[in-house]
C-alpha cells in the first residue's frame, strides 16, 4: 500500500567518504553536510540539524500489546515514564458513536502498566456481553503525571481467560471522498489482518463486498464502487473475527440540484485549559463539539483547512501521533460523513537547524528526502484526499536542476472535489514550507502565504475547467491563509503589512513576484476569470471574520505604484481559524472598514446550498449560538 511507509520509512542515503549523506535538494541553498551531520552555513557559522529523538510515538503509545492470564500487559518503550492509564469497554454495535466508557484507572510505572479484564469488566461491570462472545475492545487513554493526555488507543481480545490479543481499530473506520456512486473507506489496525467491507442498501438486502487485498496490512484503503447516487448504504467492516457496522449516503448525480448542507472550520491545534484541550497537539473537546455539530445539521462532508496540530516538529513519528489524536477527536462522526483536510503552517515537518546549545534556531526548512520525510509527505500518508493536484513545483522556470526531484508532492495537499452542483478547490499556501525564510531567505524554501507557479497555473486549469461545466454553479477556495488578513496575521499571509518584497527563494534566488504581485494574480483568476466563485475560505487568523471584496475596498499600502487589480465582481472571504487554537484580536489594516462580524468565538461555519442559492450560518459549537448568519448568493 501506498502509505506502509509511515511505520517504516526507508531513507535514501549513498555513502560518501565513508559515513551517509543524503541527497540535499538544488531548491536550496547554504545546505551542506559532513561527518557530523546536515549544517545550515551562515557566514562562518555552522548550525546543525536538530537530531533529538521523539518524545513520544504513535508506536510506543500503541503499547505492544501482550496478553495474560487475566488481561492485558503494555509496555510503552519509555522506561523513565510515570502516569496513569485510563480504560473503559467500547459498545460496538450499541451505539451510533460507540466511545469508550471509561471506568477503571491504573498507574504507569516505568513505562508500563496492566489491566485485568477478569475483575474489572466481569458480573455488572459487562456492559457488551464479552463473557458470552468472548470478544472485547477496550479504550485506554494515556495521562501524563502533570495531567497531559498523551493519546487515546485501542486493544482488543479474544477469549474469556486467558486472553489473546487480536487486530483493533485504532483510527477510523472513515467514510473519504464521497462520489455519486461510491467512497473509500480507510482505517488503521494496531496489528496485520486482512479486512473486507460488506455493503448493504438500506431495506433491500443487497450485498457487495470489497476487500483491500490478499496480504495481512495495517493500513486499510478499501474503494467502494458501483452504487446508487443520493442512496444511503450501511457498511460492515470485517477484521479478523471482530466488525464495526455505520453508514453513509452517496452523492447525487452531477448538477441535481438539490438542497444539502457543507460545514468548514480551521485551526484547532491544542489550547490551553487542560483536559481534552489539549490531547497532545490537538483541541480535541472543540473538534468534537464542532463534528457533532456538523452531523447534527446533516452536513453530507466537512472542510478543515489546516493547522489540524501544534506540529512544527522535526520527528515524523512525533507528528503522526497528533495527527492520530486529531483524527481521533472527530471519528465518531467521520464514521458517517467525509472530512476532507488541507495543510496548514502547524503541519511543517523539517530540520531544524540550531546552535550547538539549542538556544537559536538559525532555520526551519521542509524535511528531505521529499517523498518520505516531508511535511507534504507525511499529510498523504496521514488523510485519504483526491489524487487530482499538480505534481510538484519542479519544471518551473526557476529549478536549476531539471533532471531531479527538487521539490516536494502536491498529491493530496492540492485538490479539488465536487458534490452536486458545488466544486470545492483545495489550496497549499504553505508549500515547501520554511518558517524561517521570511526573517532568513538564505536557505532558499517557501512562503507562509504564498502560492508558487506550477500551483497557479494548475488552478487556471481547474477554473476553466469548472466555468464550463454545466453541472457546477458554485465554486469554493479554500486556503489556510487568508488573502486579506484581519487579527493575528497582517504580518504576513498574503499582506505581510504591505510589503511585497516577501517572496519565496529557490536555490538562492528570489522568484520575480512578491506576495502582493502573486496575491492579486490569485484573485484577478477569482474574480476576473470566473463567473462562479463565491468565496475563499481560510484560518490561520484565530477567529471568525467575513469580509465582501468589492472594488470599494482599499487592499493596497499607501506607497503602491505598481499596477492594482479591477475587482469587476464582488466575492467573499470567510475566515474561520476558531477551531479551539488561542484566539487572535483584530488589527488594523487597509480593508478593516469592510470587515464584518468579527469574533472570537469557537466556530463552526454551516453553508446551505439550494440549488443557486446559499446561504451561511455560523454557530459556536461550544454553546450552540449562531455568531453570523448572512445570504451568499
């Protein structure tokens, strides 16, 4: 399978001189590499790459798993770690959502910890009837002694003592990428199984199968085709002797017309507060609330547009687990309903190139070998997205060595989708990502904010494609940084307080437009090129804004003398980065007369499409009222 990388990875490395070295990127610039390590070269300085270990893996927190005579024994591999464990039995098959109830607690001590099955689920205590089946699955939960949940896992058993440790579910199952006539349904396993979906239309008895493949795997990618649009079907997962049953309904036939609801949030990466706050990276108690929501209002899929975790690590293993507690917080409801995700500046993955004390980072640049290591690597190893993006940004008039890969994947970080008569474009304005290169451009990298040539020129492609498509009415951006920023980036995004001078750099060289020049090259295709864009949608700002460009905004500095866009239509921007991160206030900036319903307020923003009409309401998940509610179109 395309993702049994994400366990073990295979580096690419060639031996020179006697130790390793990889291969570094032309795209970039003051890279270098000896005996000791990678180093970033700054005059006479050298910085050396952050080669810490993880503090902790999505690998050690599974467990290893063993059976007793009695339950379970785990040993997380951190034999200097005290906590406590928390566990409870999952209802499979009782409840729509089935959590796990958790009800006993026992401490971690030097990393590992036990639980009896026996005297704690037996009698009263067997809600699921495990002592008849001779199956269970139990929930656990890892809290550190400061009172920091780490993870939420799963193990299951077989047997009514002694026990045998089988396959669990511990990531999905998830319903991605919905069409009229089909899905794919993805799920992890904690160990190899073969697996099979049994699909069934509602009142009518038909079954069809689909299966993965023949091999035992723990990534699970199963392509449910040939159904019914507008139909709902139930699904049965099959894993070894154990299966989870839900559902989902297909799309409609292309331009149907029919009414349906979309829901679109950003940035929940963890708060503070304490509790389910923060889950090790993730605003897992806001991302609930804001999936319960969604499927509450019969949301047929839901947008989230990065900034998913705190991320900004350099250890993929360390970022898998966040990512793994994100999609735990909303996997009730993604059961159900698909969730399509982008990436944002809080998913950078890279080196980290540090004094030798580790006091200064000198730069942060996106992780390499790009196909394994990289931030955008690591997102479609993470999420089922469509394959329908540009390649990558190699071929462009700025890559000096066309002969190989120099820069990372758009697969599965650039998309689009469609349902009914509503085409969704799915951007990466944090592409080859270096968080440093706006301060320090000599290592050469990305942007935050900025969106690169070959990425531009594949959406020219796209909307063209979807003005003339009978089919499509509406068309939606979606982007993790706003155009026009309004609290807590007008520093930078597509602004950076009006200077244009901000820009990516490849292999030492500054690319010809600024981020206002690229920026207005962006919506002169929006506005200028298409009759059926109706929004961007963005985050990274913390908070709930909209705001109407029309040609009365002002979106230049006062010293502008380059050439200014005709905004011959008006279109809109919906900022909605209040996904639990800490909020942003407003600022000041040139549009901030035009900006609407400003609000900090946890959001969630509902769109109600109705043939050519929508319409938006945007409710706080947390307390249930509606913040903004306003006709599109």
């Amino acid at each position: 399978m395309r993702k049994t990388f994400i366990l073990l990875t295979t580096i690419l490395l060639f031996q020179v001189n006697g130790f390793c070295q990889l291969k570094i990127p032309a795209s970039y610039s003051n890279i270098q590499q000896d005996s000791i390590g990678l180093y970033f070269q700054q005059g006479n300085n050298r910085f050396y790459a952050d080669n810490s270990p993880a503090n902790f893996t999505l690998l050690q927190l599974m467990g290893n798993a063993t059976a007793t005579e009695t339950g379970i024994s785990f040993d997380f591999g951190l034999p200097d770690f005290q906590g406590k464990l928390v566990y409870g039995l999952i209802p499979y098959g009782k409840a729509p959502h089935p959590l796990p109830v958790f009800r006993r607690e026992v401490l971690i001590k030097n990393g590992k910890a036990v639980i009896d099955i026996i005297a704690d689920f037996s009698g009263i205590y067997d809600m699921i009837g495990w002592q008849q089946s001779g199956q269970l699955s139990i929930g656990y939960r890892i809290i550190t002694n400061n009172g920091m949940i780490l993870f939420d896992g799963e193990v299951s058993t077989e047997g009514k003592g002694p026990f045998v440790v089988v396959p669990a579910i511990y990531e999905g199952p998830f319903v991605n990428n919905i069409y009229s006539k089909g899905s794919i349904i993805s799920f992890e396993t904690t160990l190899p199984v073969i697996t099979n979906i049994e699909v069934t239309k509602k009142d009518s008895g038909i079954v069809k199968t689909f299966a993965s493949s023949n091999e035992k795997q723990t990534h699970h990618e199963i392509s449910i085709d040939s159904l019914s649009p507008e139909t709902e079907y139930e699904y049965t997962v099959k894993y070894g002797n154990m299966q989870q049953q839900y559902s989902f309904k297909t799309a409609p036939a292309a331009g149907s017309r029919r009414p349906f609801v979309f829901a679109y949030s950003s940035d929940s990466r963890h708060a503070l507060g304490g509790g389910e706050r923060m889950i090790y990276g993730a605003n897992s108690y806001i991302m609930k609330k804001i999936a319960a929501v969604a499927h509450q209002n019969k949301a047929v899929f839901m947008q989230f547009t990065g900034d998913m975790i705190n991320g900004y690590l350099s250890n993929k293993e360390e970022q898998l687990l966040q990512l793994s507690n994100w999609k735990k917080s909303i996997e009730p409801f993604w059961h159900y309903m698909p969730v399509y995700v982008g990436q944002g500046n809080h998913e950078a993955l890279g080196y980290v190139f540090e004094n030798t004390s580790g006091t200064h980072t000198a730069a942060f640049i996106d992780k390499f070998p790009y196909d394994t290591e990289s931030a955008e690597a690591l997102m479609q190893a993470a999420f089922v997205n469509p394959d329908n993006g540009p390649d990558t940004e190699d071929g462009n008039k700025y890559d000096i060595d066309k002969g190989n890969i120099d820069f990372p994947s758009y697969k599965e970080n650039v998309f689009y989708y469609t349902y009914d008569n509503m085409a969704m474009i799915v951007l990466n304005s944090d592409y080859w990502y270096a968080p440093t290169i706006s301060s320090n451009p000599a290592t050469s990298g990305g942007l935050h904010g900025y969106l690169m040539d070959n990425q531009i020129k594949w959406l020219k492609k796209i909307i063209k494609q979807f003005e003339a498509d009978k089919t499509i009415d509406h068309i939606f951006l979606t982007q993790h940084t706003p155009i026009l920023p309004n609290g807590g980036h007008v520093g930078d995004d597509m602004w950076y307080n009006g200077n244009n001078d901000k820009r990516p750099y490849i292999s030492g060289k500054p690319v010809k437009k600024g981020i206002i020049e690229r920026r207005d090259e962006y919506l002169n295709l929006l506005i200028n090129k298409s009759k059926k864009v109706v929004a961007v949608l963005t985050g990274d700002e913390h908070n709930y804004n909209r705001l109407q460009l029309t040609k009365e905004v002002n979106i230049y500095p006062d010293n502008w003398i380059g050439k200014k866009l005709n905004i011959s239509r008006p279109i809109y921007q919906i900022n909605n980065g209040a996904a639990g991160a800490p909020y942003y206030a407003q600022e000041k900036a040139p549009w901030s007369p035009y900006t609407k319903a400003f609000s900090v307020q946890n959001a969630i923003c509902l769109f109600y499409v109705n043939g050519k009409s929508i319409k938006m309401r945007v409710v706080n998940p947390d307390t249930l009222n509606v913040i903004d509610e306003i006709q599109l179109r």
